[in-house]
C-alpha cells in the first residue's frame, strides 16, 4: 500500500484519486483559515511557485477539528485562501484527520510517520503545554495535533516526512527541494 492507493474529495465535489500525482513529491497538509499558523498559505504558496514545475504538488485538506478555526463553507474557505494568499494548489472538501470520520488517507498518513515532537523554541512549547490540556497522552499517539500538519511523499510514494506546524517553514522548503 502507498500514497496512490488512496482518494480524496476537491471542493467541487470530484473524486480525486492520488494516482493522478504519480512520479511527484506531494505535501499533504490539514489546513484552517482562523488558525495562527494561517499565514504558513503564504509560505506554502512560495513553496509551491518554486517547485511545482520540478514536481512538487502541494494537497490542502481544511479540517475545522482543531478548536473549530475552519468555519465556513468549502466554497468560503476557497475563496478566501486564494484572495489574501493567492493559493494555487489544489484544495480538497474539509474533512476530519482525526477519530472514527478520519479520512482514510490520514489514518494512512499517521501510521506511516508518527508525531515525533514540536521540535523547540516558543511555539513548540506552547503547543505542548496546551496539548497536555487537551490529551495527557499526546506524546504517546500518531493523531495530528493541529492545524497544519504536514506530510511529505517522495516521487514513489512513500510518506517520507512528517512536519507539525511549529516547524520553520524553511526546513520544510530545504526538505522539498532536496526531492527535488
């Protein structure tokens, strides 16, 4: 089984298989709009300019599972990450990542590359200190902690990566471009 194995949902409702992107590197990342790693669109964005013509592919699944900061409509949340970050990769219908209505692609995801930390610095121990709040055991289990999670899959697809969301967005970009 790999990452081609699997399907997803667009914003137009389409069945999308994940086969569609075999041979290139994909970035699979749970996405909010009122999160306050948000801005990271405009990271992602660069990220996607610089390497889609290389073979970067970058999936935007929104998740509203993490304190409810996707509200809003498929179409609204759309529409809002292409105004204010001019977001060109595809983006998936919002789903949940964790629990029993997970999609199956992240059930995949997180067993294949499990949570190994937040990393350091402030943000990472605020996460911590938060998720000790929300789950005791949070160390100790694979489910996606917050808003934008990301996981990478290299040109064979296999998931490869996993970074949480108070990773530097420049040790993501170095790690794509070493795929690349």
């Amino acid at each position: 089984m790999n990452i081609y194995d699997f399907n997803v949902i667009n914003v137009k409702g389409e069945d999308v298989s994940l086969e569609k992107y075999k041979g290139k590197v994909l970035m699979i990342i749970n996405t909010a709009t009122g999160c306050g790693f948000t801005p990271q669109y405009k990271d992602l964005q660069e990220i996607y300019e610089k390497f889609h013509e290389k073979g970067l592919e970058i999936i935007d699944i929104p998740c509203n599972q993490f304190a409810g900061q996707a509200p809003g409509t498929d179409e609204e949340i759309h529409k809002f990450c292409t105004l204010n970050f001019g977001t060109e990769f595809p983006q998936m219908k919002k789903s949940n990542v964790n629990g029993e209505e997970a999609l199956p692609l992240y059930k995949y995801l997180k067993k294949e590359q499990g949570f190994n930390g937040f990393g350091n610095g402030p943000q990472a121990l605020a996460m911590g200190l938060m998720l000790k709040k929300i789950d005791k055991d949070y160390k100790n289990n694979a489910e996606i902690k917050w808003n934008f999670t990301k996981f990478v899959a290299d040109r064979e697809g296999n998931v490869i990566k996993r970074f949480e969301p108070t990773e530097s967005m420049k040790d993501v970009e170095k790690f794509i471009e070493n795929l690349m």
